[in-house]
C-alpha cells in the first residue's frame, strides 16, 4: 500500500505544482524534466532488455554482434528521448483544462494500476526469470490500464470535458484559448501558445462540425477521432504513473 500513496502523492504533486507555477517563472519546467526523466528510463530500459535477451538467444557470445546488442546505444537513448519530450509536452499542456472529474478518476487509475501490477508481478515469479518478472508486469499493466484510461477518457470527454474557450468563431476561439494560459517564462509560453492554437482549432472543427451533423454514428466517430489525436498526452500520464509505480517497488519502498 505504500507503494500506492506513495506513486499517488508524487503524481498529484507533480501536476498541481506544476499548474500553480508554470505562469511565475522557468523553474516550473523542472516538473517537465521529472516526467521525462521517468518515462525516458522506462522505455530505454525496456529496450536493453530486449536486446540483450536477443543476442542471448540468437547470437554467439562475443561475436561483434552480440556486444553490439548489448553494449548502451545512444541512438535508442535520442529516439525515445524525442519521444517522450513530445508525449511530456502533450501532457502537461493537456492537464491545464482536465476538470475536476477527470483528475478524481486519475486517483482511482493510480489504485487500479497498482492492483493490476502487484497482482501480475506476483503471479509471473512463477512463470518468468525474476530479473524480467516486475519489467513484464511494468509492461503488460502499461497495456491494459492504458486502453482503459482511453476508454473512460472518451466516455467523459463525450458527455461533459468541454472547454470553456470554444464559440461560434474559429478567431475568437483561439484567441481566448491563448489566453487562457499564459507564462512570463519565454520557453514554457511559446510551447503553450503552440498547442493551444492547435487544440483549439480542432476542438472548434470538431464541435462544429458535430452540431452541423445529425448522424449520431458519424458524430461519435469525429469525437473519437479528437480523442485518440489526444491519446499520447493519455498515454505518458499512464507511462508515468506505471513506470512510478514500478521504480517505488524495486527500491522496496
């Protein structure tokens, strides 16, 4: 159960801090950096598993190849750095306008998750090598709760997360959206600025074009569509809290 409070705690923390100091100063990106971090050692990690377990079973030992697939690649370590910074980036401008229902579930995705992961990490030692059996539990937890968190992320998002920004015309639209988030950060504010032109013009398409349209299949198709354009902020926020979930398990915590 520590484990829990613990992944819940620093989850929340991060996220709350985050919105009450991403207008003041920079310092507020140090918060983006943590994410990264996290998510950046578990993709990385995942991948010299991988390989290394490749050249064990494939590969002669101490052939120029096999010392190749296990020696640390920088070039895996830039691919999944760029990456997450997308999916960090996503994420933390997302959250601004998450409604207090969303962030209630999100505590209840901490505890599911945690559920999920013990119960697989238990079950696995019989079965998997232990140096792989909490990575596996990692991963398949990270699959499953993330096609959950998708699923009730459309549910809300079809019958009540609306922003407050959107009206009838695209220009006004999006100059409220831009100032509805603002940093004296030069940084932080151009990355704000960025996306929230962009959401907010397909949030503006698509709620038009959702009251333009009487075809009820067809409108839950557009939202859906919105939805999953908005699945890889869903999927780092889901990374996160696993991969949080898994470094508090093997410091034993």
């Amino acid at each position: 159960m520590k484990i829990f409070i613990a992944t819940a705690f620093s989850f929340f923390l991060l996220f709350f801090i985050w919105i009450e100091s991403y207008q003041l100063s920079c310092f507020a990106l140090f918060f983006p950096v943590v994410m990264l971090a996290i998510v950046t050692y578990g993709y990385y990690e995942l991948k010299i598993h991988q390989r290394r377990c490749f050249a064990k079973c494939y590969l002669k030992k101490d052939t120029f190849a096999s010392k190749i697939f296990v020696s640390k690649s920088y070039f895996i370590m830039l691919l999944y750095t760029i990456l997450t910074t997308t999916m960090v980036a996503s994420t933390f401008t997302v959250v601004m306008g998450f409604n207090r229902l969303l962030w209630i579930y999100f505590f209840i995705h901490i505890l599911l998750s945690y559920i999920l992961f013990i119960f697989l990490s238990k079950r696995l030692k019989y079965t998997l090598n232990e140096e792989y059996n909490l990575l596996f539990a990692r991963e398949w937890t990270i699959n499953i709760m993330a096609l959950l968190l998708i699923v009730v992320f459309t549910y809300i998002t079809l019958n009540s997360y609306t922003p407050t920004y959107l009206s009838s015309s695209l220009e006004q639209t999006i100059t409220s959206a831009m100032a509805s988030s603002s940093s004296s950060c030069e940084l932080i504010d151009s990355i704000l600025k960025y996306t929230k032109v962009a959401d907010s013009t397909f949030w503006w398409i698509v709620n038009e074009s959702t009251t333009q349209i009487n075809n009820t299949l067809l409108k839950t198709f557009i939202w859906i569509v919105f939805i999953l354009y908005n699945s890889l902020a869903l999927l780092g926020i889901n990374r996160l809290i696993v991969v949080s979930l898994y470094l508090f398990k093997k410091s034993n915590i």
